[in-house]
C-alpha cells in the first residue's frame, strides 16, 4: 500500500536506519550523561554511573551464581522501584532475556508464565512472594533474588518480610549487588536479532502467550519515538514521570529506555492508584513528558490539587493502551494546555505502530498515522485491501514487529499474512490522509483500564465453580474503565449469588479481570454445533 500519511511528517524521517542493541543505548546514555540522575524514587536519585555501576554487578553474579547463558529467561515481578531498572539492564547486559511478570498476577497466573517461559531465575518483589511460595514447587525456578521496597533508597526503614518458604532459597537484592562487585563480568555478544523480552500477551485466544521482541525490535521503536518528539524534547533537560507499570511495554519502551536514552530524569511512581500522592509528586517537578491510560488520566484531571501543579514545561501527554476519550483529553487541556496525544500500540509491536503528531492542533479521536519504516493495510476478510473509510483488520509491517510467540513458532501463519504483516485482530479505517480510526477491537476481547481481558481465560476459571453449570464472558460499558467484565452464567445449584461469583474470581484472577457484573440467565444462546455466541449477548 502506497505510504499516505507520510505526506503528514514534517521534519520526521519516513525512514528510521538504527543499529546496535539495547546494551549498546546503555553505553552510549552512560558516556554522555554520567553523573546526572537518571531514575528518582522514595526521595532518592540514581545516576546514570551509578545505573552502569549496579546493572554490571548484577549481570556479574547472574552468570557466576545461576550460570546465565545467551537467551536464557529471567523473570521481573515488580512495581517501579529504583531495583527496577538497575536488573533490567543486568538481565539484558548478561544476555538474558527478561520476562515480565504482573505483581498482582495470582498463584495461577504466574505458574503459566514462568512454565511456559522456561524461566529458571526470578527477581521478585518481597511483598508478594506469598504468589510464588504457592505455585514454587510446581515451577522450574532453581534461583530467587528478592527485592524490597527500600533497596539502593536513602531512607533506612525495614522491608516488609519475604515468605517463609521463598525465603529459605532467596537471595536478598543488597547481597547479590555486594557479591557481584567482586565477581568478573564476561559481556556477551549481543546482536540486534536477539532476544530481549519475553512480553506476555492474551493474544486472541485467551491463554497468555510470549511476544518475542528483539534487541533490534526495541531500538527500532525507540528512534522511531525519538523522532516523532524531537521538535519539542530537550536531551539532557526532559524530566518523565513513569506511573505506568515498567512490566507494560509502553512504559518500558518509551519510558523506560527511550527516555534513558534521552538523558531524562526519571520519577518512578510505586502506586499509580494513589493519585494524591502521585499529584504530590508531580508538584516537586518541572515535569516535561507524561504517559498515561485514559483512565489515569482521567484519574489525575480529577483529583483535587493536580491543578495547582506547574505544566510550564510539559511537551509530550503521550497515550495509548485503551481508547482516550476526548472529554477527558479536553479537560487534560484544561489544566495542562496541552491535549493528550493518542497512540497505538501492541505487546507484539514493541508496541507503537502509529501516533498522533504532537504539532496537531487538537484531539483528532484517531489514533493518528503510521509511525517511520512501518506499513499498515486495512484488509478484508479474504486479505484484500479495502478501500479508504472502508473498516477492516489492521496489518502491520516494520522493524518493530516481534518475529512470532515463545513455543508457538508453528502457528506463524495464523498471525502472520504470507507477506510478512502482522494481523493485529483490530478492526479499524483509515482516512485520505492515512490517519487510522479505531471502530472495533479483537472480537471478544474486553479491554479494563488499558488491560486485555479474555473471554475464554474467564470461562475457564468460572468452570471450576462447581455451583455453575456454565457461564459466557463479554464487555460492556463503563465509566470508569472503559469497559467491565460482565459474566452471563447458569446456575447448577439454586442458592449460587452474585456475590459468590466475584468471590470465587478474586481468588484465581488479578483484580481488573474480575468480573463487575453477575447475571443470571436460564439457558446461553449457541451456534447449531454448541458454541456460545457471545455476540447475542452483547446485543441484548
């Protein structure tokens, strides 16, 4: 397909030529930012030396305690803590490829990650390590570090404890930095086609599977981002607060590493739910870049002080992972004087595939063109390309695009079209001018606060309640999040509730895929050969 939206670029290259890995960024923000603080948490800053200095120890006693080989999958299970990127950098600096976990996953939810991974090595979270000691013996973990809140923070107070059963094998974070420094560091050759992340995703069939993104998938992304804010960016001066989870492969492409890569300061916040302590954050900084969710955003425009913070310098409001509702971006505007840039993205596409241009007048409610050296084509059902205005799956081709799922090398061609375009399953038009407009999302996926839920994954879990005779999974509105889980079920036994349901989700499933709604019907509508059609519910 011919390259319509390029005639939108301005100053941005159509093509993006990078080379190098993620190692070679390191070295490179290293050299030019040295002793600048490069990541701030609980009142405490790390430089970029400092960064080097840690990540180096780790990647030393990776390879001489657990034996770290090229390729081998370390999994992360933490919030965003200054520990953070410090292992990632480890991880990647040994060679390892990072597997990132959900700290709020459940025991099951985690077991599948780590097995299906083939993950040996963890770097857990102290707080939540009661998840691992429950699934830890049907796990191929043979190596445990854990990490506190505290760790490389100035304050001294004492870490919550580590479960009792994970802490017999584990390795406290102090201790592997204090004997790697004495441990000799082996660097690896690293080329661009090698793995750096192993990025979790529901896909469209509901058992999460590993998007596998290169070394060359990443750096790609990350100059095709530098590109896209280099009118309004400053290296050197931009400070980032990071709310969004590092596991998410929006914050920790963008983030993360684009912004490492920058020379930002970067304010780590713990907690994103607690929006008055993330406005009393934002309020020490001259913040000049913001990523977010719509409902973090929405979150933030309506929590009481966040309008006495100084956007004097704010450039980028940069957002993605669900659909930004222009009301929300208008009162973004509001406050800020600048509307909220909406992008679009997947785990598989390291993630960004297209994005508002940042010199755009006004909220467009697209999520804007093509980002450089990436093709798009709108395709029908029997992989024509349809016409403009005309609504068909999205298909995307560029370097930033994984090269298939972890063990599921065989299924390529489900996801791939013959000529090498990933079929994202999201259903979209695109304009005279190449601007691609979202109308429908993978057919049964529900989308809560920027999160996939899939329908099946909840079936799944609902058919091991022994009350429920069977039950059917959709999305529907809501205010909040976008939209919620409502699950249709029948029941086996009378006296079942609603409340019951939601009880029994708690205990198998993180919370935002736990369902909100709870209704009970006689009988599901099926297809004449037994399937659910959950399209009727939807209707209903």
């Amino acid at each position: 397909m011919e390259r319509i939206w390029q005639k939108n670029y301005g100053t941005i290259p159509a093509e993006i030529e990078t080379s190098g890995t993620v190692v070679d960024l390191l070295a490179g923000a290293v050299g030019t930012w040295g002793d600048k603080p490069a990541f701030h948490c609980l009142h405490t800053d790390l430089t970029f030396a400092e960064v080097d200095r840690l990540s180096r120890d780790i990647a030393a006693w990776l390879q001489t305690e657990t034996g770290l080989a090229r390729g081998d999958r370390v999994a992360v299970m933490m919030p965003n803590l200054l520990a953070h990127p410090v292992i990632s950098f480890g991880i990647i600096r040994a060679g390892g490829v990072q597997v990132n976990v959900n700290p709020l996953y459940t025991p099951r939810e985690l077991a599948h990650q780590l097995n299906d991974a083939g993950v040996e090595t963890i770097v857990i979270f102290n707080q939540v390590t009661p998840t691992l000691a429950a699934v830890l013996e049907r796990t191929g973990i043979r190596t445990i570090v854990t990490t506190g809140l505290f760790d490389l923070c100035d304050l001294q107070a004492p870490n919550p404890p580590v479960h009792p059963d994970v802490a017999a094998r584990a390795h406290p974070l102090p201790q592997v930095l204090m004997a790697g420094r004495d441990m000799v560091f082996s660097r690896p050759d690293i080329t661009p086609d090698d793995l750096i992340f192993l990025q979790y995703t529901g896909g469209t069939t509901g058992l999460s599977k590993g998007a596998m993104l290169s070394h060359g998938n990443l750096m790609s992304n990350i100059a095709s981002f530098e590109a896209w804010v280099a009118d309004v960016t400053c290296p050197g001066h931009e400070v980032v607060v990071t709310a969004l989870p590092l596991y998410h492969i929006f914050a920790l492409t963008v983030n993360f590493l684009c912004y490492f890569k920058l020379g930002a300061h970067n304010v780590l916040i713990p907690n994103p739910r607690d929006l008055p302590s993330l406005v009393q954050e934002w309020k020490k900084w001259r913040v000049t870049a913001f990523t977010g969710v719509n409902t973090l955003y929405n979150g933030l425009v309506n929590t009481p002080g966040f309008e006495d913070c100084d956007f004097s310098g704010l450039t980028v409001a940069f957002g993605g992972g669900s659909a930004t509702q222009r009301s929300v971006s208008d009162r973004w505007k509001q406050l800020t004087g600048l509307h909220v840039t909406e992008g679009y993205g997947l785990s598989e596409t390291s993630p960004i595939v297209a994005a508002n241009l940042l010199n755009a007048p006004s909220f467009t409610g697209t999520v804007g063109v093509a980002f450089p050296s990436t093709d798009i084509r709108i395709l029908g059902e029997d992989d024509r390309d349809l016409g403009i205005g005309e609504p068909g799956e999205i298909c995307v081709r560029g370097p930033q695009v994984m090269t298939g799922y972890w063990g599921r090398e065989a299924e390529r061609d489900a996801y791939f079209t013959p000529d090498g375009y990933f079929r994202t399953g999201d259903i979209a038009t695109m304009d005279e001018d190449g601007y691609v407009r979202i109308v429908d999302r993978k057919k049964d996926m529900v989308l809560v606060s920027g999160f996939n839920v899939f329908p099946n994954e909840i079936e799944d879990v609902l058919a091991g309640m022994d009350t429920l005779l069977e039950s059917a999974c959709i999305g529907v509105p809501d205010d909040k999040t976008g939209e919620a889980v409502k699950v249709f079920c029948v029941k086996k036994e009378p006296t079942v509730t609603a409340d019951d349901v939601i009880a029994f989700c708690r205990q198998q499933m993180t919370a935002y895929k736990v369902p909100r709604h709870v209704e009970f019907v006689a009988e599901l509508p099926k297809s004449t050969v037994g399937k659910i059609l959950r399209r009727e519910l939807r209707s209903a």
